[in-house]
C-alpha cells in the first residue's frame, strides 16, 4: 500500500506533485482552503491560469498546471469539490479522482483542509491499480502521500482507521476482479482463510464432506452442478469485554452462470458475484485491525452456479440446514438458498445483530441504479445501518417488505419457494425471503450490493472501473457505533 504522513501545512515538500481543490462561485471558481501556500509561491497566478483552462470547480473535474521552475514541484493538479466543498465525501471523490491519473508520480502531496481520514481514503482509493494479470504491466510508481494537516493524535487516529479501512476495500477489489478460473470456491476459501490467520482470528473452512455432515443443503445443492465444490467459511474475531455480539454473512458465488436457468445477459462480470462475501471476510479483519470492542463472527458460503449434468434442478425441493424446506423455483435465484444455509448456522451463536451484504438482485439495479445500496431488514437497525453508512460515504436507502409480497414465496410442496411467479418488486422479494430465515425480535439487515459492488463504466471519483468494494465501510462504521455505545 502506499505510504500516508502529516505535512506542515504551511509549508510545501519536494513532491513530484500537489493537489489542490477548486470549488465554483457566483464569479467563477475559487481555490478551496489549504491552497494558499501553493498560491503564494506560485506568484498569486494559479487561479488565473486555472480560469484561463475554463475551470469551474464542478465534481470530476481535474486539471493539471506546470509550475515550470516557479515551485519546489513540477506540477499542480487542481480537482472540483463541487458545491459541497466541505463534506468528507466531496473531498474523498475529489482527491481519488486526482490521484487517478498520477499513479506515475512517486510522491503526491494533498493541499487541502479537510479530515485527514477522509483525505487519505480518497487518495488510496483512487491510486488503486489491478494489473496482476498484465504480462507487461508497469508497476505505479506512487510511493508516498503527503497530507497537509497538523500532526496531533487525532489525525494520526484517523490516519490509522483510514489504513484499515483502504486495506479491507483493496483485498475486496482484488478479489472480485480476479477472474473466476483462479477465484473459485476452494480458493476463495484459501484467501479468506489467510486473511483470518494473519489477523490472529479464528478460522473454520468446511469442504463439501463437512458440509454434507453439518447438513448445508443449499450450497451442496447450489454448488453441485460445478467440478470445483462448495466451501463454508468461518472467522471469528473475539475481544475480551465486547459491548455486543454481531453476525456477519456474505454472499459467495464465484461465478454465477445462473445453473440450468442459464443467464442471457450480463454473465461476462459474474465473477463479482462473490462480492457480498469478499466484503464481509475484509470486514471482520478491518474490525481486529481496529480493535473494536464488539465480538464479529463471519459465516461465508462459497459456491459456483454451474450447469451440468449433476446440478440442481428447477421443482428440486431443498432442505435446509435448519430443516426447513425450499421448492426451486429457478436455479438463477441461488445466492438466497446459500445465505438462507449460512444465516441458520449463524443464528445458532445467539447474535445481538446480524448484517448480511450479498449481490442479490438484478432488481437492485433497477430500482436504485448502480451506486445506492438497498437495506431491507427490521427497521430501526436497518435505519442504523443505512445511515451509518450514507455517514461514511455509501450510499444507502432503507426499503420496505411490504407484507402482499410474501406471498408469492408460498410453494405448494415445500415450506417457501425460492422466486414467485411474476417479477414484480423482485428486489424485496428477495428480502422477504431472506426474512423467512430470521427469528422474531433479532435486529437484522440485508444490504442488496448488486449494482455498488462492480463499476461497469468509466471510473469515477475513487471509484476505479470493475470491483469497488461496495458495504465494508457500512459495515465497519455500523460496528462501530455499537463499539461507541
């Protein structure tokens, strides 16, 4: 990762580059506070030559000035804050989408007033690069980032969390950009299972004859039709004193083709249907890192959706580990049957909170777009959570399960079926599902990632295109409140 200090900021340091923020104004745009220094050994030009290139301060906007001689630095790249100048998201969207194009620059200094956790996000986020799979790839030459900020224990404070947090969102990206011949269940198990034990945290991976044994109907079911078979992972992380107890379950299909219910669209970024769970490992890790004082415990399911000859079938009726049983409505609505699987095993620990974040629907997509997660849950800790999250910079919105839905899911067969019959409101549906799983009073939450966790257009603020690492900062944040309270 790159490396993040405090920097006088007064002064200006021999950086291979400085980036300051513009923001707009009735008479054109104006430096945000923290440029005056660059300003000032500039000559007072810079505003000047930043309007003359037609800035106007607008998010996305990002402009580059040579100094030619006149600064310790070659290069000042001026970014838009838009009209929120201040917020920490403002400025983490503008610092990612400057540092995005000079990840060839080993030395990039901020000169910006703005919390430092929020700053140093923005900036590692948006120095992001996946190339491992490049034959002739160059390595980013960014070493180093320099915050203009006073050096006290609350900036060094939020320094470290942001570490945290950037280092949880960066494995989720690595993993969901992976393609699906190296990321597949054992092997995505593998990397979880490091992931845990570098972290000193309890790990439990089931291979498919322990989850024949523990009696996981549904991810042997769903994984069954794929030569590559299912796993089920497990991390604890356990403080001593935890204020509460908190279940954390993802969603992990390696590679979703939608089974014998083949998918017509949209399979080529399949492999970030593993996203949820990705999310959820990183998690928990962020959570020891931080040392919260709220005991997490991580139930994954990891399986791929395969068609062949020995995988499951519409009508097939499923039981569940907690002995309930599914009818099969459609092999393409798997990632509930394998989080119904998991949520049973996670509820036997007696939780005080669930969270649950899986790319569940296509029906997210639709409804909120590409970067509004959906929560569905009991409301007041689904109202927790979505604004702990919009807190930190994700976009959240409470849903609804409105009661009329539910009815679809009656089979006449089994217990519930898995998709009803006609596609409406297919997002709550889905929670509704889900819900079925869930004991009366337990706080629980189900965020819809679908559409947050993989960027199909261009990058965007810090956002770089494919795997974002959609809900880890939801729900370390929402962990934290507990920690808080």
């Amino acid at each position: 990762m790159v490396s993040v200090s405090l920097h006088d900021p007064s002064t200006l340091p021999d950086a291979d580059a400085v980036v300051v923020g513009v923001v707009p104004g009735n008479n054109g745009p104006r430096l945000a506070r923290g440029a005056k220094p660059v300003e000032a050994v500039l000559g007072r030009t810079l505003l000047a030559a930043l309007r003359t290139l037609g800035a106007t301060g607008q998010p996305e906007e990002v402009l580059k000035v040579p100094t030619l001689g006149l600064a310790p630095f070659p290069l000042v790249v001026a970014t838009g804050l838009g009209a929120d100048a201040r917020s920490a998201e403002s400025l983490r969207r503008a610092v990612g989408a400057a540092v995005r194009g000079l990840g060839h620059h080993a030395h990039v200094h901020l000169a910006l007033d703005g919390p430092p956790g929020a700053l140093s996000e923005g900036a590692q986020l948006g120095a992001y690069a996946f190339d491992r799979y490049k034959s002739s790839a160059e390595r980013p030459a960014l070493r180093r980032i320099t915050l203009g900020a006073t050096d006290d224990p609350s900036a060094k404070a939020e320094l470290k969390r942001a570490r945290a947090v950037v280092e949880a969102i960066t494995r989720v990206r690595d993993l969901v950009n992976t393609p699906p011949n190296d990321l597949y269940p054992e092997t995505f198990a593998q990397h979880a299972a490091d992931f845990a034990r570098a972290a000193k945290l309890q790990v439990e991976v089931l291979d498919e004859r322990a989850l024949k044994r523990e009696r996981f109907g549904a991810v042997l079911a769903v994984g069954g039709g794929s030569a590559r078979p299912p796993r089920l992972v497990r991390i604890g992380y356990r403080p001593a004193r935890a204020k509460a107890r908190v279940a954390l379950v993802g969603k992990g299909i390696t590679f979703d083709s939608g089974g014998l219910n083949l998918k017509t669209a949209n399979m080529n970024w399949m492999k970030s249907d593993m996203g949820g769970a990705a999310a959820v490992v990183a998690s928990v890790c962020a959570i020891a890192a931080l040392r919260l004082p709220v005991e997490v415990t991580a139930t994954v399911p990891m399986a791929e959706n395969m068609p062949s000859g020995s995988a499951y079938r519409p009508s097939d009726v499923i039981t569940m580990r907690n002995g309930r049983t599914v009818e099969v409505a459609d092999t393409d609505a798997e990632g509930r049957l394998v989080l119904a699987d998991a949520i049973a095993r996670a509820l036997e620990d007696e939780p005080d909170y669930l969270i649950e974040a899986s790319t569940l629907t296509g029906a997210q997509l639709v409804s909120l777009g590409t970067r509004v997660i959906g929560a569905m849950g009991a409301e007041r800790w689904r109202d927790q959570v979505a604004a702990a999250g919009n807190a930190v910079g994700e976009a959240v919105w409470p849903m609804p399960l409105p009661e009329e839905l539910r009815a679809g899911l009656d089979s006449q067969v089994a217990d519930l079926q898995n998709l009803p019959g006609d596609r409406w409101g297919g997002m709550l549906v889905a929670g509704h599902f889900l819900a079925d799983f869930m004991p009366d009073r337990l706080p629980w939450v189900h965020l819809d990632i679908a559409g947050p966790a993989w960027n199909l257009g261009a990058p965007h603020g810090y956002t770089p295109k494919g795997g974002t690492g959609a809900a880890v900062r939801t729900i370390i944040a929402a962990v934290e409140r507990l920690a808080a309270a």
